[in-house]
C-alpha cells in the first residue's frame, strides 16, 4: 500500500483542475473559468453539495483541492475549515481567498491525524477514497461531529461505468496516471465503512460524456456513451461518484 507521503507528492505535482482554465494563473479570470468548467462538467455537485443552506454554519471540507467548492461555501456565508494535504493546492486556495475578498480557515494537514473542533457539516467529495487508511478519516470525522452535524462525501462506485473500463484496461481512475490509491465501493462496502453512521441519502451520479481530445482543447462533443437513450438513467445506475449523506446513529 502506498504511503500518505507518496498521495501528498502525487497530488502535490498534479493538483486536480489545474488545467480547466488557459487564464494567466491566479487571476480572477482563471478562477472564474475554473469553476464555470468543473460545474459544467460536473453539475451534480452544487445540488450535492447544498451551499446555501450552509450559511453561519460550521463546515469543515476535508481535501479542499485547489478551492472550488471551498469558494462556494465561503461565499455563501458558511464558517469555513478547509484541510488539505499538498501544499500547492493548499496555497493555490488561500490565493484564491484572496483574490475573492473571502474568509476561511486553511490548513495543511492529513485527515488522517487532524482532529479539529465540532462542524455542522463534514464535506468531502472524491477524497477519502485516495487515503491509505480512509476508516481512520471516518473515525477523525465521526469525533468532530455533535449529534446534529450531517457528513457528506463521494466515493468511487465499484459497480459503475468507469470501473468497467478502467478493468478492462481502457480508462484510468483519474486524469493524470498512476495514481496512488483510487478505491472503489460497493453499497455494501461503504455501509461497512461508515459504521456507526445513518445513511440519510446514497445514489449514484456522472458518466463523463465528452470526447476526451475535443475537451483538452476546451471544446465540447458529446461521446458515445453519452448518446445512448435513457443516459440519465443509466448515471444513476452505473455512474461512477456516489453520493452519500449521513448522519451519526443516536
């Protein structure tokens, strides 16, 4: 099994979305497209992820990436923690931050031996599955949870789409290769995972449906996959983010 020390240094040389926008780094302009492309992309997460209900609320986000949706929640009013293990991500929100006028605590950290305060709400969206030890992460979540706070995270899907390809040797986990550690999770493995939580809500979402050379070049066709009747349904069968909300069990 791969190290924490060999995660931080793959992600630290490949932060995820650093590419969506051809601005001059750091602008407003580059963030700006940033954004506008990962939710064109991925539409899925603002309706996941909620951020207005979140206002004067205590979130913490664990795996902030380069500050996309720790943007959102700032920006929505939220009291913002975000913690992040590659340093450059990590500098490139607090830029970010900056370049917004927002407010938010940032640090640098593995969730894996962060323990912080109480939130009200626990984000992580596509993190935990690429930690070496994620049941230590639920167990850090589960101590900085009140029996009020929700916990929202995405997981890859065992059973889905992308996993089929990615066996059959035509797909990989992530955009960049060689990543580390990608796990996937069946129902039944993130049931097991989240022991001592309440499952409020889990489903499935995203099949990427662009051809991947036209998208490189910032231009957008639909593939194959995308064009079979019923895509819709098929995502929420075979998508490969799932989505889970839970809370702690009383």
């Amino acid at each position: 099994m791969p190290s924490i020390q060999e995660v931080e240094k793959y992600w630290d040389e490949r932060p995820c979305n650093l590419k969506h926008s051809s601005s001059p780094f750091l602008t407003k302009k580059y963030f700006d497209e940033v954004e506008k492309r990962k939710y064109f992309v991925e539409s899925h997460i603002p309706k996941f992820a909620e951020f207005p209900i979140w206002k004067n609320k205590r979130v913490l986000e664990i795996g902030c990436g380069i500050g996309t949706d720790a943007v959102n929640f700032a920006r929505h009013g939220a009291s913002y923690t975000g913690i992040e293990l590659s340093p450059f991500s990590l500098w490139i929100t607090q830029e970010r931050f900056r370049v917004y006028g927002l407010k938010g605590r940032l640090i640098r950290g593995d969730a894996e031996n962060t323990l912080l305060d109480y939130f009200d709400l626990i984000y992580s969206f596509g993190v935990i599955h690429h930690s070496p030890n994620p049941h230590i992460i639920i167990h850090r979540v589960k101590e900085m949870m009140h029996p009020n706070s929700i916990f929202k995270l995405m997981l890859y899907s065992k059973y889905s789409y992308k996993n089929f390809r990615i066996k059959l040797g035509l797909d990989q986990p992530e955009a960049q290769e060689n990543c580390p550690i990608a796990n996937t999770y069946s129902y039944k493995d993130i049931k097991n995972l989240l022991g001592g939580f309440k499952i409020l809500e889990i489903k499935k979402d995203h099949i990427f449906k662009w051809d991947i050379e036209s998208y490189k070049r910032y231009e957008y066709r639909h593939n194959l996959i995308s064009q079979v009747p019923g895509f819709k349904q098929l995502e929420k069968v075979a998508g490969w983010h799932t989505l889970i909300t839970c809370c702690l069990k009383p």
